[in-house]
C-alpha cells in the first residue's frame, strides 16, 4: 500500500481555520494598493472599511474558489517538453532567488551571481531527470535590475527546455514576459499552452502590493498560472502561533485568488506556503525547523478543502554551509512536503535561508526528490511481491541464493531507488577512491554537464528576434531611466 499522506489538522480545525478567514476577510479585510483591483473589488460586492481596507463578503470569496481549476499544464520554449500540475500529482521545480551562489574556489563562501550562474543552472537543470520547472534561479548582480527580466528570459529560451517562473513584478515587465514567451514559443498560443509560471507574494499582514496586482492581471488575461505564496514569518509578520498564521496567510491566499478569478474567470492559481516562524533567540527566519514542515503540512490540507492545486517550498534550510545541518534541514522539510502531497514543490538548490544557491545542491535536491518520491509509492504486496516462491527455492535447498535468481535481478530494477551521488562502498572501498563525500560528487556531475557543448534549444531566427526584443526593452528602461 502507499503510505498515507501526512496531516495534522482534523476536518473540525481545517472548517475553524476557513471560517476564521472568512471572518477576517468580511470584517477586517485586505488593503489593496491597487486602484484599478479595488475598483473592480468594489464592483463585485466588497465594500472599503473606515481604516480603508477592503472587507470581501464570504459569498464572493466562495465564488471565486469555485472558478479555480484544479488542473493546468506547463510548456517549455518550444512546446516539446510538457507536465502537468494537478490536485493528484506532485511537480518539482527550483527554488528562485538567490542572488549569491556557491563558490568551491572561494573556500565555499558564497559570491554574487552573474548572467553566467544563471545560464549554468538552466543548464544543469535541463537535464536533471526529476526538476521539471525552472524559475529566475539566481539573479545575476551584473545585469541591470530594469532589464534582468529580459535577459534571463532570453537565456532561459536558449538552454532550457522546461517551463520558466517569475515574479509579477508589474504591468509593463509582466507583459514583456508575455512578449518574450511568445516569441520563445514561434508565436504558439501561450494561453493555451502555458511557458510561465508566476509568483505572487502578498506582503503580510494582509496586503497586497500595487505593482504585483498589475503584473497579476497580465498573467491572469494570458491564462498562465500564478502562484499565491505569502512569506509570513510567526512572530514578525504573522502571529506567532501557527494556527493563527494559517488564518492570516489563508487571508491572504484566498483574498488574492478573488483578484485574480475577477481578472480572468478560469485562471489557474495556486495554493502557496512560503510561511515559518522567527527564531526567538536570533530574531531570525527559522526556514530549517520542524514548525516550517508542520505549516507546509497544514497548508497542504487547506490547498485540498479548496480544491486548489499547492505550491509550498521543500530542501529548505538556514545552514550557511554545506554541512550535516544543511542536509538535515533540507531532508526533513522536502520530506514533510512530499508528504503531505504538495502539488508544486519548489525545492531545489538553495541554502543559507534561501539567500544563496548551488548547482551542487540543486544535483543533490533532485537526487532527494527521487527519495522522497520512492517513498510515498510504498511497498506492493501481491503475488509477485511476496516472493513465496523464492524464499521456498531458497529455504529447501542448500546451494540456491536470492543474489542468484531472476527475480532478485528483475525486481532491483523495479523495487529500489538507486541514487546517482550517495556513496554506498566499504571503507576500504571508499578509501580506495579517493574519500568523496556527497559535494564533491554533485560537483563532478555539473562539471560532465557543463563540459557539454552549450547548443541552443531553439533555432537561430528565434534567438535573433528574443535578441531584438530584449535589446528594445533594454533600450526603453534605459530612457525612463
């Protein structure tokens, strides 16, 4: 049998949890800088506050929850690469960010990124077997902020055949997504066959932000999924206990999708947790503990009491190095949201609170997804399986061995999950070759990918027309400037 996944709120706590909310949403509301989302708010049965936020009635945020697909599909550039994000599945993609990364030649500090980085991790990312998405994976310091969004997506397009996310960082950056997507994509139908994914983090407490409610409609009208992810940290910008944080970020969430649905009936959203709590003794995010695994959980349960496909972060941790806590961390919080079934799970690469990332780790990230994977399928008991046989073949004869039989041989195949980093040998053995560790084991498989040459993905009439685009957006932040 599959294991079952992993809870822990009862169906009474998840109703007093979605009550509660509706009961924040009608009499305390969200503040919503935008005025054209207020308006269209407004319009459709909010009312505004005295303290000027905007109170949404229970029936409004049950309708738009009720427009929420529970399924949607992801391209890559060329429509070639495809997956599915749903209710029932579980997608791993990166975790974007950083803007420092992992140098082994500077003693394992961490320096700022370059185009370059980024180009190396779409690179890597290609081709690991299990990350099916990429998103801004580290942004490179040596681009200009107005137009980085341009260039990554061309770079993006050249060397990675999955899809891409980004945040929705306005109206006019988030409609030069749509542009650069569409061309990436030989002007295929990018409403129908989604490249982007984006990211909308409301700002807690209870606030969503003018310039990501522009870029939201812009994804919204293109039909391309937004994923609603508060960061709220108990104890800072959420209360400190944990069920009061699922009330606030519920908040959140299911006030944002009511924008979004408005927008564009039908769009696809995302159940988002980006949530932990603050370290009481350093004032800090405490990414690594135990409390973010049992928020991951929770909203896992809450994304399915809506039917909304999830999205919460897994490998998360605060080790500044790659060390045992580093592992430990990222385990336990991958494993937590593997789980409880998160939908979307963005999980790999990162370390050092989220602030830095590592083509090492991203290798290893995707060697724990497969583990994690592995798990949660379970163990298969049937005829077969339970190899009576076999152990009747071995236990009356006195020559007969399981490392001998066929079925030893056709169920390695089928029963384990046999990693491509983790070392298994002797000590002698291990001795023998050199005493790797994990690190340096990642690190000789980025080396193989990156020794490849770096062919595009997409023909040379494409690149040239990204290019010109790209070159026009540069040159247009460069006269706001």
């Amino acid at each position: 049998m599959k294991p079952p996944r992993l809870t822990i709120l009862d169906d009474a706590e998840i109703q007093r949890i979605h009550d509660t909310t509706l009961d924040v949403l009608a009499r305390f509301g969200v503040k919503v800088e935008s005025e054209r989302t207020r308006a269209l708010l407004l319009q459709n049965g909010a009312t505004l506050a005295e303290h000027k936020a905007v109170l949404l009635p229970p029936e409004l945020v049950e309708d738009s929850l009720s427009k929420v697909p529970p399924s949607f599909d992801l391209y890559g550039p060329d429509g070639q690469f495809h997956v599915t994000v749903s209710t029932d599945t579980t997608v791993f993609a990166s975790q974007g960010s950083p803007t420092k990364v992992y140098d082994p030649d500077q003693h394992g500090l961490a320096r700022d990124a370059t185009v370059v980085d980024f180009v190396n991790y779409e690179r890597v990312l290609d081709v690991m077997p299990r990350i099916a998405s990429s998103h801004l994976d580290v942004w490179p310091v040596d681009i200009n902020y107005a137009g980085m969004h341009a260039r990554v997506m061309v770079e993006w397009a050249k060397h990675c055949r999955k899809p891409f996310g980004m945040g929705c960082r306005g109206k006019e950056m988030s409609q030069d997504l749509m542009d650069l997507a569409t061309i990436a994509s030989n002007d295929d139908a990018i409403a129908d066959r989604p490249r982007l994914i984006a990211f909308f983090n409301p700002i807690s407490p209870l606030r969503l932000p003018e310039g990501l409610l522009e870029g939201l409609f812009v994804f919204a009208e293109n039909r391309q999924p937004i994923i609603i992810a508060p960061a709220a940290c108990g104890g800072t910008t959420a209360p400190m206990t944990m069920a009061g944080l699922l009330v606030q970020t519920n908040a959140e969430i299911l006030a944002t999708n009511v924008a979004a649905q408005l927008a564009s009936p039908g769009t696809p959203t995302l159940y988002g947790c980006v949530n932990s709590v603050m370290d009481p003794l350093t004032g800090n995010v405490a990414w690594g503990s135990v409390e973010t695994g049992m928020i991951t959980v929770a909203a896992a349960q809450l994304a399915r009491r809506y039917n909304m496909p999830s999205r919460a972060a897994g490998a998360v941790t605060n080790a500044n190095s790659m060390d045992l806590q580093n592992g430990m961390e990222r385990f336990g919080t991958l494993f937590a949201a593997v789980g409880a079934g998160i939908n979307y799970l963005t999980c790999a690469g990162t370390y050092a609170s989220l602030l830095a990332s590592s083509l090492e780790l991203l290798v290893i990230d995707d060697e724990l997804a497969g583990a994690c994977t592995r798990y949660f399928e379970g163990i298969t008991v049937n005829d077969d399986t339970i190899a009576i046989k076999e152990i009747e073949t071995v236990a009356t004869s006195e020559t007969k061995s399981y490392i001998t039989s066929k079925h030893t041989r056709a169920a390695a195949r089928t029963e384990l999950f046999i990693p491509w980093l983790s070392d298994r040998l002797s000590l002698e053995g291990w001795i023998a070759h050199g005493m790797p560790n994990i690190v340096a084991n990642a690190r000789a498989k980025v080396d193989e990918i990156l020794a490849q040459p770096a062919e595009p993905k997409i023909g040379q009439d494409i690149i040239d027309r990204l290019e010109g685009k790209a070159a026009e957006i540069a040159e247009r932040e460069l006269k706001h400037a």
